[in-house]
C-alpha cells in the first residue's frame, strides 16, 4: 500500500526582509505579508436567500470563509522561470507559472543531505556531483531534485533567513545538463542567504555572484520550490513527488502542496 509524507509548509509566515521589484522599486513588507481576514459565519447568506433570518439557520451559522491578501513568494512556493529573468534558455521569453508543463511537477524524487556544509556555503559543480555519487544515484530526466540544508529546522524561527547553504550557477546548470526541470530547497531561497553575499559583494563588487542559482534559468528554463518541510523524513530516492503548483495567470510563481509518495 502507498504512503505519503507531506513536504510543504501550509502555515504562511511573513518574510522579513525587504524585497526588490525587478524595476528597483522596493516593498515595504508590511505590503506583501498575508492578512487573513476571517469572515464570520455569516449574516450574509442572507443576501441569497431574501426573508432569511439567522434564526432560520444551524446554530445561527452561515459559512466560514476567508479572503487572503499575499505575495506569491510566502510560503511554500514553485518559482516560475519568469521568476529569474524575463528570458530563458539563451534568449526565449521566459514562461510563467501558469505556463509549467504539468510532467515537471510529478517524477521521481532525490534527495540530497545538505545539513553539514556551512550557512553561506555554495556549493559547487564538483560538490554536488560529490553529494550525488554519496547516494550511489544517476540523474535521469525530470528527476526533482531536493535539498535538505541547515535552515530546514529554522523555520518559524528569527535565524530562518540567515541558514542554509546554496546552489551555484554552475552546479544548477549541471543538473539542468541532465533534464532536472524541477529543483528543491528548504531554506528561503535555493541561493545561499543573502547576508553572506552581501559580505562577498561588498569585497568583489562582483555582480555575478548574486542570485547566480536562480539566474541559471537563463541559460535553461527550470523551476525550484522553496520553503519545504521534512525534508529530512525522506530517503535519499526511491520516491515520487507531486508539486503541482497553483495556477495564477502570468505569474512569477504560485503555491504548492508538495507530497512524496511512497509504494
């Protein structure tokens, strides 16, 4: 009989920092963080059914309901490729969440243990092949390909941002290499936190050294998810994952309830 283990994160927490719109223009956090207003079991109903009286109802009660004001990057989210640059693949418009081919997001699972490498620390080409070959794995096609670093048991937690290794454009562009279109991470970003490349900018001025993971999508389109949880319930294969994420019309990413599924 199969069984499955959940590995997203359902509760949608607040990111701290500020962001950065691709114009340059910054948002305040206050503007992006969920506001979940809970609506009453309502009187409303009422205003379907004319000379409907809350007496009339159960227990006085109409529906729950809730309207929910957030950005797409709360949460456990799918990144769309759009995400990254508005180009893909050496130069082709690059598509948007609602455009991800639905066999991305159902294949077979690796895992890769991450935990020991320090926070900051990118990995390089030669130490993801080193971390894949630990697992006695070959990468086929369309394998998802997860990471389970130092900050998945910090979420929730102030540190959360600043832990975790990343991935480096080189590394990234290896797994695209052998047709991974569907990455992985627990920490915030599939980067290494910001705070470490803010101190390695500040002493190369090197540009290139930024969002340089998700920047390979330039090179090839990709998605990766952000934000998973129990990563570290997983075997290191042996497994599928659904992640299909939310559709929303030309967007930059969408939420995404992540399942391994076991025989």
């Amino acid at each position: 009989m199969a069984h499955a283990v959940l590995i997203c994160i359902m509760v949608v927490l607040t990111d701290r920092q500020r962001l950065v719109h691709r114009d340059g223009h910054h948002l305040d956090p206050s503007t992006s963080r969920m506001r979940v207003h809970l609506q009453l079991r309502c009187v409303s109903l009422g205003g379907f059914f004319p000379g409907l009286y809350k007496s009339d109802l159960p227990g006085g009660e109409g529906w729950a309901m809730e309207t929910i004001t957030v950005s797409t990057h709360n949460g456990t989210h799918m990144d769309a490729p759009y995400h990254y640059h508005s180009t893909m693949n050496n130069g082709e418009r690059a598509i948007t969440i609602d455009e991800v081919p639905l066999e991305w997001c159902f294949s077979d699972g690796v895992k890769l243990d991450l935990r020991s490498y320090d926070d900051g620390y990118v990995l390089t080409k030669n130490d993801l092949r080193n971390e894949i070959k630990k697992i006695n794995y070959d990468i086929k096609p369309l394998d998802m390909i997860f990471i389970n670093t130092s900050a998945g048991g910090r979420y929730g937690k102030d540190d959360f941002l600043t832990k975790g290794c990343g991935i480096s454009k080189e590394a990234t562009i290896y797994l695209l290499e052998q047709g991974v279109r569907v990455t992985g991470t627990d920490a915030w970003s599939w980067d290494a936190p910001f705070s470490y490349t803010a101190e390695k900018f500040k002493k190369t001025k090197d540009p290139a050294i930024i969002w340089e993971g998700h920047r390979a999508g330039m090179v090839q389109g990709y998605s990766h998810i952000e934000k998973l949880n129990n990563l570290d319930k997983l075997p290191s294969h042996g497994f599928k994952v659904s992640a299909f994420p939310f559709k929303i019309k030309n967007g930059s990413a969408g939420f995404v309830r992540v399942v391994a599924i076991f025989k």
